[in-house]
C-alpha cells in the first residue's frame, strides 16, 4: 500500500508574513533581509555573501577612520516613505486648488473648488464667503474621491481665482488649475 504524502513545512517570513522564497517580491525585502539570513541562511545564499563583503568593506572604512554615514552626503536622516499595501509608495500630494464646471439640466451649472483645505483654510468658512460674494447657495460637500469639496451653484469659474487669492493670500494664483475637457490648466 502507498504511503499517504505529508503536508510539506513552510518557513515563513517573521517580518513581512510571506513564504521566506517569496521575500524578494514583497514589499520591503530590504527589511527581510536581516531575518532572513539568521533564520533562512540556505533560501538565499547570496545574501550571506554581500554580508561579508560589507562587513570587510565596513572594517576597512573604519581603519581608515571614515564612517559610512559620513561618506554619504545628506543621509543624516532616513527619507519617511508612505507604503501602500501591494509595496506600492504614496506621492505625496503637492498643495493645489482645482475648479471644475460641471454642467447639469443644460443652463444650470455648478463649480466645485478643491484643495482649499490643503492651505489651512476651513472650507465651512470658505463656502459661506463664497456664497455671500457671488449670490448663490455653496456647500461642502464630499466627492468621489472621499474628500472634502466646497459645490457652489452657477458658472463663477473665472471670478473664484480672484476672491480666492484677495480672501486668503497663502494661496497664491501659481496654485489654481481649471479642469477643461478633463484636462488640468494652469489658472495663471
């Protein structure tokens, strides 16, 4: 009679959960490595190897009484960078106003104004000003993509870049893009 198979043992990563032969293509394989090559020293051999290498090369920089950090220009502290899940890096969003028309019932139209908050303005306070300047109903409202948006009622797309840089001047006019015909143009 045949002997049943056993289930085969799997060696995972203490730090980023995967298999040890699946580390590379994780996330953050640099910070694997260190588990790695004192628990899975046979998975990647080559990474002993650059061990050494680096640890001759530290020593000789030491006897030259050179450090590492010191030979490296501007790496007196490591650069934050935002991960995403999958590995992917978050941009970080540059601080802008977009204003887009948006055009309903054929006649009647409404301007959204986006980024106000990035430049520490409250948008309950922006939307009440803005709907005393121009006559018409605004409000924040949240958009498609989660986040806050002030909607204000009729086409005052061309007036807003005005109140908008006169109302709060740490905006400046460099920072306003139209979106027309879903392409983003500079308001300046």
């Amino acid at each position: 009679m045949a002997e049943k198979p056993q289930p085969v043992k799997v060696l995972y990563c203490g730090v980023c959960g995967l298999p040890a032969e699946y580390c590379e293509f994780g996330p953050d394989f640099e910070k694997c490595k260190p588990w790695l090559i004192r628990n899975a020293p046979d998975i990647y051999p080559d990474l002993i190897k650059d061990v050494k290498d680096a640890e001759s090369v530290t020593e000789q920089l030491q006897g030259a009484s050179i450090s590492d950090k010191a030979s490296v220009p501007g790496s007196s502290k490591p650069e934050e960078v935002k991960r995403l899940p999958g590995g992917k890096i978050k941009k970080k969003e540059k601080p802008e106003v977009i204003i887009e028309k948006v055009t309903r019932n054929r006649r009647k139209s409404i301007t959204t104004v986006k980024g106000l908050e990035l430049f520490g303005v409250k948008l309950s306070d922006a939307s009440k000003k803005l709907g005393k300047k121009f006559a018409t109903g605004a409000s924040v409202v949240k958009g498609p993509t989660e986040k806050e948006q002030i909607d204000v009622q009729g086409d005052i797309s061309f007036d807003v870049v005005d109140f908008i840089t006169e109302t709060w001047p740490d905006v400046p006019e460099t920072a306003i893009y139209f979106i027309e015909d879903g392409k983003k143009v500079a308001a300046a």
